[in-house]
C-alpha cells in the first residue's frame, strides 16, 4: 500500500492532497490526515504533481525496435513505453506497400486482443504528398483507390466493432470526398500531413470530420500572411487538435509556443533510436543516422526523432509551460482527440499513476 502526500493533483485544488492506493485509489483527501492510516510506503510528493499517465499517439520505434518489424516489435515497444509514463499508446507506420500494411494490421490485432493499452495502429501515409514526403521512401507513396482503402478497413475490423487503424496521416487533395466519408465512417481518425494543402484544403478535411494536423509545422506549407495554410485552419476549427514534436530540432520553441495550449498534443513521433545511442538506424525501407540525437534520412531530411514522451514533456516546461499544462498535451489532450476518457484522481479508480517534478521529470510510476 502506498501513501502519497503533500502532492498537486490533476484536476484537484490545493497542493496538500494525499492518495492512499494499492491497485486501486483507496482513499484521498488532504492536509495530514494521511497520518492516521496504514501503509506499506509514504512518498513526500512536496512540489510535485500526481497525474495519469502519459498517451503516446505518434510512434515509430523506441530501444532498437520499429513498429514496421512486426508482432514481437511492437509488443517490447509496449513494454518499454512503461519506464518512460506512457500506458497507452498508438503505434505507428511510415509508408509500406499495400500488402505489407495488410500484414502489419493482423499483428496489430493479435496485440490489441493482448494489450489493452494499446489503442491501434497509425497509418502515416503511403497516401502522402510526395513533393512533402520527408523521410518516406517515395517509391511507397501512392494515391489512394476505393479497393485499397476498404482492404484496409475490411482488415482492421475487430470483434467490438472498433478499428483497430486508429488513425491515417493523409495529403487530403489525394482523396474523394467520398474515400474521407469512408474511413471517418470507420471511426478511423483523419490526420491532415506531408501535404500540399492549402488554408482552404484543410478547412474542408476539418468541416467533413478531420480531428488531426500531423507533428505541426513538418511536412507542410509554413504559415504565410497571405496564403496562411494548413495551420491556421487547425487552430480555428473547433475539435481540432495539432502534434508537436518538442524536441527542439523539429520546431523552434517560439513556434511551438503559439499553438494554442488546449489543441496541441505533445508527441515523440520517435523511431528506433530512441532510448539507444547515436548510429544507423532504419526508418522503413530507408538507412537512417543519428548524430548527436538527431536522425536524418540520406536526403538530409529530419526522419522522426529520438525523443521519448517524457522527454517532450520536460522539454515543452523547459520552454516555459507550466508542468500541469505540458502534462495535459500529453494526457487530455490526446485523449479528447481520439475521444478517449482520462479517469479521475478518485476513490476506486485505478492506480495508474505518474509524479512530475515542476521541471516535468518523471519521479515515480505507479500501477501500470
């Protein structure tokens, strides 16, 4: 049993709440009535905040593993995520050929049959931009048909009813009207990326139900003041939520800043490397190094990053947010996009917890 004191909370006022919990929250309250119970553990949580644990929504790779390696990748990618606060996580693709895409889907079944903090898989491409294209192996890019988006579909299905696809990062000038009805129809979340779209492009994916602008500012037209692109449009649409990748590479933090702090989603959008050394690395099809924990395809072009989500979490502080609200773009935020619910720090709620320091350091993990 343990007893954690002295703590902010998520969603809690004061800065003298105590959780007494094993696998369950047992009791809470406040000041030092926690004195009067038995327990195995007392964590002095002074200036520290007690929340859920991280949503990880953009990966590729983490401790030598990628997600496009298959079943056991994916599952010691899952279990490495713990020691970094993520308990729930999307897993992501870059561009593949069709079938082994197909592949890919029935191992990430087996997984969420296995898992259930695993939430799916994200396609990211192969129906991208090739011109925005980045560190995707162009001869995988392709535009989308009617056959290939349904096999998708039709392979993703799972016995709840749910898809096991969670999300697609698409160039939406690619795509019919109709082909975007089609997947959100499939409770497939739309991520607008490695596009040419223009303002008005991407206020029409976000009118039809796009939820999702993909790691902001990468892979699409910078903000202009007369032709103002795909960023604007996202943070005026209302529901709509965009992904920084705050690693400080990827984006400058004065531009990080300026999304808006109840649409952005802290994400790693990591790939093998992360939680490894420098080296050679692959990203797909695609020979990638990291020097000095940047990863570079053999374009030069950025491909993913080394960060871990705990990582984003400190950096994204380090620009100057609070740690309470960098825990939320890694926490609420994601979990509202993809209409997921956080539980409340509350009496017989689960025990699934993170400590952060004020700096966003992971101090303890609890219960997961």
């Amino acid at each position: 049993m343990y007893l954690v004191h002295s703590a902010r909370a998520a969603g809690i006022e004061g800065s003298d709440n105590w959780f007494l919990f094993d696998d369950q929250i047992r009791k809470t309250g406040s000041g030092s009535t926690w004195q009067d119970f038995i327990f195995d553990e007392a964590i002095d949580a002074s200036g520290h905040l007690l929340t859920r644990p991280f949503i990880e929504t953009h990966t590729h790779g983490l401790h030598g593993h990628s997600v496009e390696e298959g079943l056991e990748a994916m599952r010691a990618i899952r279990e490495s995520q713990r020691q970094y606060g993520v308990s729930k996580s999307i897993l992501s693709l870059v561009s593949l050929p069709h079938e082994r895409i197909l592949e890919l889907i029935e191992d990430a079944k087996v997984l969420a049959e296995e898992d259930p903090g695993f939430l799916g898989l994200h396609l990211e491409g192969p129906y991208i931009a090739e011109a925005r294209c980045g560190a995707h192996d162009k001869a995988a890019l392709r535009e989308p048909t009617d056959s290939e988006l349904q096999e998708i579909i039709s392979a993703g299905e799972l016995r709840s009813g749910c898809n096991v696809v969670a999300s697609m990062t698409i160039a939406a000038e690619l795509f019919t009207s109709e082909q975007l009805g089609r997947l959100i129809a499939a409770g497939i979340v739309l991520c607008l990326g490695h596009t040419e779209s223009s303002y008005e492009d991407a206020n029409e994916l976000f009118a039809a139900g796009g939820k999702i602008l993909t790691h902001t500012f990468n892979a699409m037209q910078p903000i202009g003041h007369r032709q103002p692109g795909p960023i604007p449009a996202a943070i005026e649409a209302a529901g709509v939520y965009l992904e920084l990748i705050a690693d400080g590479h990827h984006v400058h933090k004065s531009a990080g800043n300026l999304i808006p702090k109840d649409k952005l989603i802290l994400i790693s959008d990591a790939m093998a490397a992360a939680g490894q050394g420098d080296g050679s690395y692959k990203l797909g099809s695609l020979e990638v190094q990291v020097q000095d924990g940047v990863a570079k395809a053999p374009s030069g072009s950025l491909a993913g990053s080394t960060l871990t989500l705990n990582k984003a979490v400190e950096n994204f502080v380090s620009w100057g947010n609070a740690v309470e609200q960098a825990a939320r773009c890694a926490i609420d935020n994601p979990a509202a996009a993809y209409g997921l619910q956080v539980p409340e720090l509350a009496e017989g709620q689960s025990a699934g917890l993170i400590l952060l320091d004020d700096q966003g350091r992971i101090v303890r993990v609890f219960g997961f």
